[in-house]
C-alpha cells in the first residue's frame, strides 16, 4: 500500500484524518460537513447552499476575498465549495510546503465568517436558479423532479439551492442559526491527503480551527419506504428530451450495495457494456444513456439517465427496460461479472494517484460511519457471485419500484408513457 491513514479527534472535538502519501507531489485539505438541503425546512430551503457563497466573501483574518484567494492562489491552491442533500465540502488543493496556508484559510472561513454581502449572494443565487426553470418558472431539472417523486414530503426532497420564494425570504438570522448549529466540531471531519506528515497536520489544524464552536453530530429523520410506480412529465418544447427512470435502492453500506455497484457496471462502465453500446452505438436512438447509483447513509437510488429525440423516447425507454429484463432473467455471462470486478479494483487502485478521491472515501464517508480499508473494499466486490446479481436485479430493478421522469416537446409523452406503462412485461 502506497498510503497510510490515521484517525485523531482532537480536543476540540473535530476529528482529522490524515492520509500520507509519499509518492505524491500535491496536496488536499478538505472540510466536510454534515449539513445540506436534507436538513432545511421548506421555509429555509436553500440556506446551507447560501451560507456556503457566503464563506468566500471573507473571514475575520482575511476580510478581503481577492486576498484571501490570492493567498491560497500563491501555494498552489484554488478554494472551493460543494453543498449537495446531505452534505457539504470545502477544499483546496495546494503544493505541500504550503499546506499551512490552505489550513489557516480554510479554517477562517468556516470558523469565522464574515457573512457579508448577503442580498448580493442572493442575487447571484437566483440567477443560477434559472437554469433549473423555464419561463414560467416550473422546474424543469430533472434530479430535482425525481427526488420530489422519491421523497415526498421529506426533505431529501427539497431542491439544494431552494426556491425563488424561499431564497428570498431567507434572513441573516436564518444564515447564523444554521452555521451555528451545523459548522460545530462533531459534524465536521477535517482530511490532509499528500506527502505530509500527521503529527504536522494535526499542529497546524489545531491552531486554524481553534475557533470551531462545540456541539455534536446531527442526525436526521430517515427518508420514508420506496415509493409506488410513477410517471411525470413536464412538457418543454425543447430539440431533446431528456428524462431519468428511477428504482428505489439501498444505503451504501447495505449489504447488496456492492452486487448493486456491480450491476450498474454491467449496464454502463464504457462503450463496450450494456447500454451504450445497444442504445447508442448499435442502435442510434439516444444522444446519450448512463447508469448511476445515488447512496446515502440511508437510502439510495438506481437511475438510468438518456437523451434523445422526441420520436425516439418510445423506443428508448423500451429499451433501456428489455436490457434491465436480461439482468433479471439471469443473462449475465461470467466474463462480464469478471470484467466489473477488475473495472471496480482499478478504480480503486487509481485513488491511490488522486489526493482528492482519498480525502473524500477516508475522510468524507467519516461523516457517516467508518470507512472501509481498500483491501476490504475489493474482497467485498471479489465476493459478489452471479447469482447475487439476478437477485438484486429481481429485488430492486422491478415495475412496481419504477419512477420515470421526463421533460421535453408534447410528442414525446404518450410514447413513454405507453413504454412505463409495459413495465410489467418488460421487465419480467
């Protein structure tokens, strides 16, 4: 193994993990917080996508913006941030000898904002919230559509950078009582992944973030049981549609969560595998098809994605639910099974090059639980046989979990209509 991982809480309460990587020469500082739209109410949806514009408008030590990406900018850095459903991250890359300067940024600007400029972050807001609606402003985005049908009325539904209405009204107040209960030492982990050495980290990290306010670890409401067959479309007259169907899963550290990686790696892990190529390369109906799995620490989705032509979408979806049949009737050869599994352990192996990928598996998931050494990671998949693919593809691939959604031109609904509603015998 060309890394080594440690693990410290500090006394502060904030947890770091270090990841020493000698063979490399960059470096990560990452912040991860357990705080994102899954744990906002309607009245204050978009407030941690809001607080994250806000930290880069300056901290009590580097008041000014410009210099304070300036200075990160000057050690190789370039700051960022990330807000998503269930969590947030900030990071910078940065050269190693200037690993003290990115963690003394960092840790200034999560500890001690200066929450500035608040109407003007708004403003900036709404504008990209215009590519998630039309003219009329109904949402036309399709992850933000399938999440409401997933989850109702739980939160995991509600949209990451909240709506016009809920932006707007949202006050200073709301913005400090969330950093507050949020930005605290037990719902944050802290990752150093590069060619440095842990007890330095651990010393720099505990003078930038000495700041931090204490409290715990938030926990919130699991999202309710898989919904009933659905479809929903919102007509845009638009060249393409564009549409997701959707099957409720499991929590990434449920037990059939790596036959599910696996599968999906069937269906979609280059031009040469399921989908591409049948839809694509062979057949020409679609501009574009993927398969994706979405796990959080409590729930998941498997979502099949595409683009294509109005006239098309019929035989599309057609399509993309006769090669989920052939998973479930057990035609998947050994060769392809192999195939997924050595994909899965380069991918694994390649991490090892990537600073930022190990942050986020041995930091990032600490958020939720303990992460999984790589070595057990890779016997987890080397354990998954064939059958444990036909049956997770009977559990879960089935008509009566299917959530399909679409937007685009009038005449594509009633031929994707008539392809979900033939789940039943496609998918048998």
């Amino acid at each position: 193994m060309s890394f080594r991982v440690f693990k410290h809480r500090l006394p502060s309460g904030l947890t770091c993990v270090t990841i020493e990587t000698p063979h490399l020469h960059s470096a990560v500082c990452a912040v991860y917080v357990r705080v994102g739209s899954r744990h906002e109410s309607q009245r204050t949806n978009g407030v941690s996508h809001l607080l994250e514009h806000l930290f880069f408008r300056g901290s009590k030590r580097f008041p000014d913006s410009v210099r304070m990406n300036a200075a990160v900018e000057a050690v190789g850095g370039n700051l960022n941030g990330v807000t998503m459903r269930d969590s947030s991250y900030f990071y910078t890359p940065t050269h190693p000898d200037g690993l003290g300067v990115a963690l003394s940024i960092l840790g200034d600007m999560l500890t001690r904002p200066r929450l500035v400029h608040l109407e003007t972050e708004k403003k900036i807001i709404l504008e990209e919230m215009l590519d998630e609606v039309d003219e009329k402003g109904r949402d036309i985005d399709v992850d933000n559509l399938t999440k409401a049908k997933l989850f109702g009325e739980h939160s995991l539904a509600l949209k990451i950078a909240g709506t016009p209405k809920s932006v707007k009204r949202l006050t200073l107040a709301d913005v400090r009582r969330h950093f507050e209960t949020h930005y605290v030492a037990g719902n944050m982990v802290l990752g150093v992944a590069g060619p440095v050495r842990t007890d330095e980290v651990l010393e720099r990290v505990d003078r930038a973030f000495a700041p931090i306010g204490r409290g715990p670890r938030v926990e919130e409401q699991p999202p309710p049981a898989a919904t009933s067959p659905h479809f929903h479309f919102v007509r845009l007259e638009e060249s393409q549609v564009e549409f997701r169907l959707t099957f409720p899963t499991v929590a990434e550290d449920h037990p059939d969560a790596m036959a599910l990686s696996l599968l999906r790696r069937v269906l979609d892990d280059g031009l040469s595998s399921r989908l591409p190529h049948n839809i694509v390369e062979k057949r020409g109906l679609a501009y574009s098809i993927a398969a994706t799995i979405e796990a959080f620490h409590d729930s998941g989705s498997f979502d099949l994605d595409g683009a294509c032509a109005p006239e098309q979408a019929g035989a599309v979806v057609r399509e993309v639910l006769s090669t989920l049949s052939t998973l479930r009737r057990g035609r998947i050869s050994p060769d392809e099974l192999r195939r997924a599994k050595r994909r899965f352990e380069m991918h694994v192996d390649f991490m090892q090059d990537a600073p930022g990928d190990l942050c986020g598996w041995f930091a990032g998931t600490e958020l939720f639980r303990a992460a999984e050494s790589f070595d057990d990671r890779k016997a987890q998949a080397r354990a998954v046989r064939l059958d444990d693919l036909v049956r997770v593809a009977r559990e879960y691939l089935g008509p009566e979990r299917l959530v399909t959604v679409a937007v685009g031109p009038r005449e594509a609904k009633r031929p994707m209509e008539r392809a979900v509603a033939a789940a039943a015998r496609l998918l048998r």
